[in-house]
C-alpha cells in the first residue's frame, strides 16, 4: 500500500470510525480500523460486530492493498500533524508508516484477513429522507432512551412507518416518552424496528453532515443508513417495543402555556437543592401564575415563580426536572404547551397543537 491523501479528510474518517470502535475489545483487531487503498480512494472501515461503519476519502493511490491499524493510536497521530500538510502512508511487513512534513510514524498493524466483514446489501423498507430532518427527529427523541440493560427493548429508539405513512421515532425509559414524526413522500408499507443506542447516535452524526438525502434502509435484523460517502450498518435489538400510543395521554384538558427559555432557567435554579437523586421539583398551577419550588434532607427549599396563559383550576403535581429541561432542551419554540389533568396524571408537553412533537412525562408523588 502506499497512498497519499489531505490531513483533514483522513481525520474526518478516521474519528467516525473511532466513535465505533470499543477501545477494550476482548478481540484484538475490533479495536483497529480497516485501510483499503484502491479506486483512487482510501477506504475505512470500523466494527464491534454490532455497528458497523464504512466511509472514504479521495486519495492518489500509487499502490493498492489492505490492513488494519489501531484507531486510537492512528487517530491520535493525525489530529497532531499539520493541518496543511498531505499525509503519505507506506505499508510494509507489519507496520504502517506515516509521512506529513518532517513528521514519521511507524504504527503496527494486523492483517485484513481476519477483520470481519460489513454487509452493504441494503434490504428491507428502504426511505429516502432529508439528511437534516432525520438529525432533528433523532435528536428530539434520543434522550429519553434507557440505560437499564436489563430493559434491553428500552435501551433504543423504535423507528416506525405506520399505516399513514409517517415515519415515526419513539423512545422511553418508562418514566418519559419523547415521539416525533413526519410525513413520508413515498407509498411504503407499515413496519418497525428497534434501533440500539450507539447506531442511533451515529445515525444522527452523519444525516447533520449531509446536505440533501440520505437512504435509511430497515430490514429484519439490520438498519442501515446511506449518506453520501459514508455506509452506517447495526443489529436491531430484538425485542418488542412497548404500545407508546397507550401512554399518550388523551383527556388532559387543562394547558398552561409558559415561557421556555424562562421555564428551564426558573427550573434549573431550583434544582439546586432538590434531591441529588431523584431530582424532585414541585410545580404549583394557579390562576396566571405556576410557582415552582424543590427542597432536601437539609431542610433546604427554594421557589420561583413563573407568569403562565392558565384558566383552569388549582394543580400541584411534583416531576423530575432533568425530564422536563431534557424535554425543553430538545424543543426550540418560545413557549411550550403543558397539558395536564390532575395531580397524579401524566403530563403532555408539545410546542404547539400541531407540533410533530410531543412529550409525556409521569409525576412523581412529593
């Protein structure tokens, strides 16, 4: 191998293979990235045998051939070379060596035979939508996914096209539900799948990058995602998802509509004495006003008041406040709509009624 590329696309590259790669793999070469020099490109390709990532890089190829090297350490060595500087990379018996200026460095590296391979075969419902659609409809939802391994089918988020032929993103921990959806152009068929963290995270990197299309591709066992130069495949979790549509709420009658911005200030104050654990915050309707208060085991309190659009009647319903400024964190509208019941119901949190979407959170008892 020996092939010459810019410093800044071989960077590119090679950190979205990092974002892949598990530094402490009980197998050796899952912790390297895959080179590939051929076709006037440089190709990578990173797995832990559950994400896989392939992507390349426009490169003077001069001889063609394949190895693998540590991400970690490749990584490391380029952020530090010059930025104007061309990387030139030369492979001989077990080693790679870099050449940027009056830069060198000799990597070890592992033979290509025995990385694993990453299916590219795109089969299932296939969906072409823009890149940056995908990336706001990921990250108004991917932070209510769970980290209780035990609830393995909550550890991701369901996509689904349902019978309207909307796409639709979902994700619980059981004590939130984040939704949002929009409306497919093509005529495909209802289905759903459940996407794993990591993969729903790398999903949402590469459609920011993308200006235009990307192709989401959900099979039986896989997703992928196809944006431009780059091919993100995952294992599904398989698993049933639960009923969301259950938990919406559908007779709250009551909105108060507030502020955002002042709302997740007001909240993010308060919580400085609530409990360090639970994170408990009381919200108190009444009138135009909602006064929001928290204390601890120390007899510590604190409260502020909020001006609030509310006719209804006297409520005092008490929530984590990480839930809710997760939730007003994701949204982007000057005020949000909290529509509620009574005391020990669900709240339903959207921008507007027409918002795409919603969020549902359980009150705690105070």
């Amino acid at each position: 191998m020996l092939v010459k590329l810019s410093r800044q696309d071989m960077l590119q590259a090679v950190q979205r293979c990092q974002n892949i790669v598990e530094r402490r793999h009980t197998i050796p070469i899952l912790s390297n990235i895959l080179l590939q020099a051929k076709d006037d490109a440089l190709h990578f390709t990173a797995t832990d045998l559950e994400v896989g990532i392939h992507t390349r890089s426009a490169a003077e190829v001069e001889e063609t051939g394949s190895l693998t090297v540590s991400a970690k350490k490749l990584f490391d060595v380029i952020k530090e070379l010059d930025v104007d500087t061309d990387i030139k990379l030369e492979a001989t018996e077990g080693f790679i060596t870099l050449k940027s200026g009056r830069s060198r460095f000799r990597l070890a590296t592992l033979s290509s035979e025995e990385f694993p391979d990453i299916q590219q075969d795109e089969e299932g419902t296939t969906i072409d939508i823009d890149g940056a659609d995908l990336a706001l409809m990921v990250a108004a939802t991917n932070f209510a996914m769970s980290s209780d391994e035990t609830r393995k089918y909550l550890t991701g988020t369901l996509f689904e096209i349902d019978k309207q032929g909307n796409l639709c993103l979902a994700a619980t921990d059981g004590h939130r539900l984040a939704l949002t959806r929009t409306h497919l152009q093509q005529n495909i068929g209802a289905g759903q799948c459940i996407v794993p963290r990591k993969a729903v995270n790398e999903i949402r990197k590469l459609s920011e990058e993308i200006q235009g299309q990307v192709r989401l591709c959900m099979g039986e066992r896989q997703v992928s995602l196809r944006a431009g130069d780059h091919f993100l495949s995952s294992k599904l979790i398989d698993a049933r998802f639960p009923n969301y549509t259950d938990v919406i709420p559908g007779n709250n009658p009551f909105s108060a509509i507030v502020q955002r911005s002042v709302f997740d200030q007001v909240l993010r104050r308060t919580m400085i004495v609530a409990n360090e654990f639970t994170h408990d915050v009381r919200l108190q309707l009444s009138g135009g006003e909602m006064l929001v208060s928290a204390h601890n085991s120390e007899q510590e309190n604190a409260d502020e008041s909020v001006t609030i659009e509310y006719d209804g009647p006297d409520i005092e319903i008490g929530f984590n406040a990480h839930y809710i400024r997760d939730v007003l964190g994701a949204l982007k509208s000057e005020t949000v709509t909290l529509s509620l019941k009574d005391g020990l119901s669900p709240v339903l949190i959207k921008q507007d009624k027409d918002s795409a979407e919603l969020y549902v959170i359980m009150p705690m008892r105070i």
